[in-house]
C-alpha cells in the first residue's frame, strides 16, 4: 500500500496492516496530502530494514531521510510539524494543550485495550476489557456531542487517534448501544472523509464487510 500526492518525499513508514497505532499514521499522512512508501510488517514478522532502525521492532515506524520515529504519539506530532497544512493541532497554547490531554487520556484509556486485541491469539477482546472500553467511549458522549468533531469544528489530530478505535469497534465486539447516537453520527462524519478511506487497508475495509 502507497499514499501518493502531489508532494515530494522520501518518506517510509513501516506499518502493520491492522495496527490501530500504523492506522492513526496513515491517517495524519493522508490528511496531509503526503507522499510515502508504506512498508507492511505482516505477521509480527519484523523486516531487517526495521530491525536496524528501530531497537524496539514495533510499528508504525517513520523513516524521513536520516531522522527515523518509532512512537507513534511523536510521529503523528511531527508530520503535522512538518508539513503544516492543513494543520492538525491548534494553534492556541491553552487549547493545544487541551488537546495533547485528550490525546494522552486516548493513548491511555482505549489504546491500551486496542493492544491487548492484537496481541490476543484469539483475535477478541477478554469481556472485562470490552466492558471497560465501553465505558470509557460512552462517558465522552457530551464531547462527541458538543463540536462537529472531538473538541473543534477543525479536524484534528484528536480525531485521527480516535477515528481508528471507533472503526475497530465490530471486530473488538463492541456495541455502543442506544445511548451512542451522538458518538454514531460523529463516526459518519470522520469515516466519510476521502482522509480517512485512503488510509484504510484491504484488511480494514474488510472490518465493516
């Protein structure tokens, strides 16, 4: 899989084709409108080239030229940095901060669940685990309510970490229920964007088959 635009760029990103992590990148990349070869790591099987680059073999893993990024949270960060348009975080120190906390309470509290999946054999999330991630999305509902997107009118960077974990929700066997309206129509919003259906995998299209 490749993203291609109208910008130069020797840019790689070893990603997983069903890393929620890899999606939330390809994401930011896709928004941007970035030029980059995207190398899929299948399988847990690492590939030298990444081996040498990343002491932790993990994905998603950025290479652009002699500067090579394995966390995620500072990749995403750095593309918007990077390439500033459309930019992706505010500008605004009071509400960019704000942002970086709902980026944390995301990497912490839905994140943490959506790693237990993919390293589970059983390819499921254990009950207990659903029930919290449940939980946790349904007590944001007056946020997902109250802006067209996750705390702005804007697109952010917010709603590329968020957007994957709401798409996984079928396949974690999550069912948001009558009280999710709010949340169902912000999902509509975020999945309709070419963003977004650019950064998808065969693997993940397949999520919603």
């Amino acid at each position: 899989m490749a993203l291609v635009a109208n910008r130069r760029s020797v840019m790689n990103l070893f990603s997983s084709t069903t890393c929620p992590q890899s999606h939330r990148v390809r994401m930011v990349l896709a928004e941007k409108g970035i030029t980059v070869e995207i190398i899929d790591v299948d399988n847990g099987q690492k590939q030298e080239d990444l081996i040498d680059l990343n002491p932790y073999n993990t994905v998603p893993t950025l290479v652009d030229r002699e500067l090579v990024l394995y966390d995620p949270h500072t990749i995403v960060e750095y593309l918007d940095e990077r390439f500033p348009h459309p930019p992706l975080m505010p500008v605004d120190p009071v509400t960019r901060a704000q942002f970086r906390l709902a980026l944390f309470r995301i990497e912490t509290d839905w994140y943490q669940f959506a790693e237990q999946f993919d390293t589970d054999g059983e390819r499921k999330l254990p009950a207990k685990s659903r029930k919290l991630l449940r939980e946790s999305i349904l007590a944001s509902v007056e946020l997902f309510a109250a802006k067209q997107y996750f705390l702005s009118d804007e697109f952010s960077l917010v709603d590329c970490s968020i957007a994957p974990i709401l798409w996984r929700l079928p396949v974690y066997g999550i069912d948001l229920g009558s009280q999710s309206e709010a949340i169902e129509a912000y999902m509509k919003r975020v999945f309709d964007r070419r963003s977004f259906q650019e950064s998808l995998t065969e693997l993940e299209q397949e999520m919603h088959l």
